[in-house]
C-alpha cells in the first residue's frame, strides 16, 4: 500500500480532470490507495509478507524506523487494508498503537477512562467490572473526577496505559507504548504484556526495547524496508539485527524546532559521538576517548531536567547509564551537554545509545537507539592474541610485577611426587 | 450493519463525549440549544415578518418561523458535525478500528439530543400563542426523523469527500446558508409558483418544514404531494451517500 498521502484540494483534482478526464474519474472513485500504483511516489511499506502466528505466541517486531512494524500492526488491527493480500484474523483483537486514544482534556478522568475503555472496544459492562482495577494501576485514584486537562502528562499517560492494560481481547496488538512513566510504572507496564503472555493469550510487540523483545517473546521477526529479514527466536533476532541491520549512525541533526523529536519541555537538536578534537565522522577505537554530545532545546526555565545516556553493547547488555544528574537547573533556551568517555573502556564491537530526559524520576523524552557506532580495535594491545576478547567492557588495568625475592623459597618446597 | 449494533457502546460514548465536551465550561449549559433557533426565529420576526411583511400562512410570524427553525436547526446542525466528523476523530481512525461511519452517526444522534431540548420549549411557547397542537402532532417524530437522515445522508457525501478534500469544510457553511434560503423558514412555499412546487420539493427539508408547521399548526390539509417528493429525494441521498461512504472507507485512514 502506498505512504500516507497528503490530501488534495479539489483544485488539484480539476486541474488534472482537464488533462486526464477519464483517469482521474477512476482515481475518485475507486480505492485510492490502489489508484496511485502508476504514480512516481508510490511507496510499498510492506511487500510480500507472509506470516502465520499461533495462538499464545507472543510475537516480537523489530526493524529500524520505517521499516513497516506500525503498518503491519494497523492491517491486523483492520485500521487499513493491504493494497493487496489479506490479513485472516480469528479472536477479538485489542490495539495499543497509541496510548490515550480517544481521551479528551475537557472531560475528567473518570469519564475518559469509560471513553478510552469504549474506544478500544471493551462494553460498559467490562469496564465497570475492571474499574477499580484500572483506577489502582494507574494511580491517580485522586485525581479522578478533574478534567483530565489539569493532570501532569506522566498521570495522562498512566491513566491511558492503564485503560489499555485492562483489555481482555484474545490478541494483542502493542506498539512501543511502554517508553512511559517511571522507571516504576514501566516495570508494572512490563509486567502485565508479561500476564498477558502467560494467560495464554496472543501478543504482538513492536518495539525497539531488545531487551524485553528477549525476554517476553517467544517468536521474533525482523523487517526491513517492508520485508521480514530474519526470524526465530528472539535472542537470535535481536542479536542478528543490532549486528546486521544497524549502520553507524554517529551524528543526528534536527534543524527545525518545530518537526524535532521532543515536546514542550524539551526539543532535540543534535545528538553525535565522536572523538575528542575530532568530528563525527572520525572512527572510534578501543584507545580513543570519545565525546556524547546532545544539543537540545528547554523550553521551560525553571524545571530540571536531566539528560541521559544508556549504552548498550552489540549483546544487549546495558553497560552502564550516565546523565546529567545533580546538575542545577538550566535556563531555558539551547543547550549543549556532554560528557568524555574515556578510552580504554569500552569492548570492539557495536554499541547504541538510548536517550533519555528525565524530570525529576520520570522520563519525559526517550528515544531508543539514537546513537549507534562501532568501536575499533585496535592491534598493539593484544599482542599475539587474535580471538575475541571477551567482555562487556575492556578496561586497561595496569599490572604490576615486582621481584619480591631472588631464591625460590626453602628447601621443603617439594616439586615431584615424593612423600 | 451487525457491526454497527455491536459498536453501539462506542456511538453512544461519541455522541456522549461530543455533547459534553460542547457544553461543559459554559455558562449556560444546554440552554444554547434553544437560545440559538429562538432568537434567529424572533430576529426573522422583526425583520421579515414586521417590517418587511413577508407572509406567513395566515398565523403569527414568530410561531411560522420558530417552528421551522427548530427542526432547520437540527438539520444544519446535524449536517454540519457530520461533514466534519471523520477528520476531527482523525486520531481515532488511524489508531483504532470501528466501523467509520459511526462518527457522521453519532454526529447526527448529537444534533437530535440539542433538538429534544429546543422543542421541549417549543410547547409552551405554543402556549403563549393560544396554539393547542391536535393529533397531528404524532407525525411529528416521522418529519424530525426525515430531517435527520436527510443530514446523515449529506453527511455521509460530505464526511468521505472531506477526507480526500478538505474544500469540503470550508463549503459546508456556504452550503448550509445557501439551503436555508431554499428552505421555507423565513416564508411560506407559498410564494413559489405552482409550476415550480415540484422541483422545490426536491429539496428535502421542504417537506420536513412544512410536515413539522402541518403537524403543529394544523394548517389546511397534510402536505402530502411536497412530502412524497421529500421523502424519495432522501431516500435516494442516502442510499447513494452510504454507497459512496462504504467504497471509500477503506482509505481513510491512510489519507486522512
């Protein structure tokens, strides 16, 4: 099927009808999206996938960004149909593509909570009965009956995942809604796609979070461009696509302050990783110190907020998390933060970089895999060894040797066998 | 269609939302769903009715303008929400799945709940004028009816082109205006030449307005030939507005 198409004015149909009568009389009134297959921006999000998925499987969906995991979620969620192929579903399907769809800021918690709950297709009937559960999830059991205007976006969010949560449908569609809240409520966010998985129930998890692809799926697949690369269990999915699929990504800019990732706190302008005195196109070795540069807008003065950096080797493992805590608040305006990380440390191999801003506990901004680069090895150190060096981190310790005594010790230390 | 009733939870949350949202931080509440056919009702009085003399079917002016301005009134309303009811529940449809046309649907129900409200003080203001309503008045809900799939009909035309084409929002009050003067509100059909009776009724509020001011008023007998034509003419919107709507609803969602 074709990329989102911007709408037209009718001038641009007329215009065209001149031109074209019959063509775009056609065009108007048949599927739109297969009409444009003749055109130049034409775009196939997804092409030839083919997929069978059992019941109680909790399936993982990875790929770089635009890869086609949201597309692939909106056909089994019958928000659009494929151009051409089918989607068989049997069961009740629940989407979470978005959190908090549906809600409305004039109306109040309580009444959001029956609006959201209608959305995603539960009756009045279940969400009476799952009422209170929800309310305690969510924890905003004060807040209730104000309009849901006045809550912290971290309570929206809360409130909305957990309306989501409490869906009983037999499958399970989630996109990457569980970046949310603190590191508290996303354990509990975990938790229950975790319940879900063992109750039997089917899931599909679109995410960019490795690490809990491993550990909540059973089955992972990889797309890429529109097409499933790789699939099989999920350590061996994740593992082959941060090696694979991910090119060095060590600089990126957002010109714009009004398309830049962010909200209104916080606006991303550049992130990069690059050697100290040099640029980020320079490589990086196992000796090299090297710099994580954020470059951002605060949109709010007083507020602090505190920018972090998460690093993940190529094997998932989170090495270590960094950021700007303790720090007082900045004024408002465009900022640079960065840190030196310093050589000998870091392992060969590829590492990524999530990002994350937090205000106070609670994470405000987060963007997976921002960063990625490869880290070089580099030949004086080894020596004569040439296999992996294994290890998370490769810290250069300096061992000392010193002579202690010139003999070996007294005569009754016995080197052979004799009693 | 079994669809629709297994969403009817869902309208009814939209249509709920939709009239709570309107009214909630005004001051006057749901009282604005009378205040505004009221006072263009009085306002026509004074203007076309008094000053410039313009007929109305041998009973008070403010009655013959206020009684067609109640069901005028949910008409446009109703017409007007739902041409613009996919694109302003744009985050719904790309994100959940319902049957689409349950948004220009809840739209419409929307405009008939302001309606109970105006015609609620439609009585006694009947009462003010010595106006005791006979039996007719049990066809009323038949004409409220017609006004309402007439606009769900429009609705539906309007709504789907509106995605595609967003001149559509833009026209609608245009439109909206242009129908009101081709509606007998403000004057009797009357005034329209017998040779052109038929083609007025093919607008079909025509027959609604005078079905609703018959019902009421009781004027002479039932306007049975204005009201066929009426009826058919949105018979034949709506089946080809629900036609229309249904072949494009698979790609709304990825042109919105």
């Amino acid at each position: 099927m074709g990329e989102r198409q911007r709408y037209r004015a009718l001038r641009d149909t007329l215009a065209d009808a001149v031109r074209a009568p019959f063509r775009r009389l056609r065009r108007a009134f048949g599927n739109g999206a297969a009409g444009n297959a003749s055109g130049p921006e034409f775009l196939w999000a997804l092409k030839d996938v083919s997929l069978e998925i059992r019941q109680g499987e909790v399936l993982g969906i990875i790929g770089r960004n635009g890869a086609g995991k949201s597309t692939l979620l909106k056909i089994l969620s019958r928000i659009t149909t494929p151009t051409e192929g089918y989607a068989e579903i049997r069961g009740r399907v629940g989407a979470m593509l978005e959190v908090g769809t549906g809600f409305h800021p004039e109306l109040t918690g309580r009444e959001n909570i029956y609006l959201n709950g209608a959305v995603l297709g539960m009756t009045r009937d279940e969400i009476n009965r799952r009422f209170d559960d929800i309310v305690d999830f969510s924890e905003c059991g004060r807040f209730l009956n104000m309009p849901a205007k006045h809550y912290s976006s971290g309570m929206y969010m809360r409130l909305a995942f957990a309306v989501a949560a409490h869906l009983q449908t037999e499958i399970l569609l989630v996109d990457e809604v569980l970046a949310v809240g603190d590191a508290a409520f996303q354990k509990k966010c975990l938790g229950k796609m975790g319940d879900a998985a063992h109750q039997g129930r089917t899931v599909l998890f679109v995410s960019h979070n490795l690490l809990a692809v491993d550990s909540l799926c059973t089955r992972a697949i990889c797309l890429h461009e529109g097409k499933v690369v790789t699939e099989g269990p999920p350590g061996q999915v994740t593992s082959r696509y941060l090696k694979d699929w991910i090119p060095a990504s060590t600089e990126v800019i957002y010109e714009d302050i009004g398309s830049a990732p962010g909200n209104d706190l916080f606006r991303l302008r550049r992130a990069c990783v690059r050697p100290v005195n040099g640029s980020p196109a320079d490589p990086i070795t196992v000796r090299t110190p090297f710099v994580v540069e954020f470059e951002y807008w605060k949109l709010v003065p007083q507020i602090q907020l505190d920018i972090a950096g998460d690093l993940y080797n190529e094997h998932g493992i989170h090495l270590f998390d960094t950021g700007t805590y303790g720090q007082p608040a900045a004024p408002a305006g465009l900022l640079r933060s960065w840190c030196v990380i310093p050589g000998d440390l870091l392992n060969n191999g590829t590492h990524q970089i999530d990002m994350s801003v937090y205000k106070g506990t609670e994470v405000v901004f987060r963007r997976e895999m921002i960063l990625v680069f490869e880290v070089r090895d580099v030949g004086d150190l080894r020596g004569l060894y040439h296999d992996v060096w294994h290890g998370a981190v490769r810290p250069h310790f300096q061992w000392i040797t010193e002579h202690i005594d010139t003999s070996c010790g007294s005569s009754s230390v016995a080197l052979g066998g004799q009693a | 269609m079994s669809e629709l009733w297994q969403y009817r939870e869902l309208l009814y949350f939209l249509t709920w939302r939709d009239i709570k949202v309107r009214y909630k931080q005004t001051l006057l509440g749901v009282a604005w769903a009378v205040i505004q056919p009221l006072f263009i009702a009085l306002t026509l009085s004074v203007f076309l009715g008094h000053l410039a003399k313009v007929p109305s079917d041998g009973m008070p002016y403010a009655v013959f303008a206020y009684t067609a301005m109640v069901p005028w009134q949910l008409f446009a309303h109703a017409l007007t929400e739902a041409s613009n009811s996919l694109v302003a529940n744009e985050r719904l449809i790309t994100k959940v799945y319902f049957p689409r046309m349950v948004a220009p649907m809840s739209a419409v129900l929307g405009g008939l709940v302001d309606f109970g409200i105006a015609f609620f003080v439609l009585v006694p203001f009947l009462a003010c004028y010595r106006i005791v309503p006979g039996a007719s008045v049990l066809a009323l809900p038949f004409f409220a009816l017609l006004a309402a799939l007439a606009a769900f009909g429009v609705g539906l035309w309007l709504s789907a082109l509106n995605v595609q084409y967003r001149d559509v929002r833009y026209t609608v009050g245009f439109l909206v205006q242009l129908w009101f003067l081709l509606t007998p509100v403000a004057y009797p059909s009357s005034v329209v030449p017998e040779r052109w009776r038929d083609w007025y009724g093919l607008n079909p509020m025509v027959g609604v307005i005078e079905g609703f001011r018959w019902a009421l008023l009781r004027t002479g007998a039932p306007p049975v030939g204005l009201l066929a034509v009426s009826a058919a003419m949105t018979a034949a919107i709506l089946v080809s507005g629900l036609y229309y709507f249904q072949r494009m609803e698979d790609t709304f969602a990825d042109v919105i």
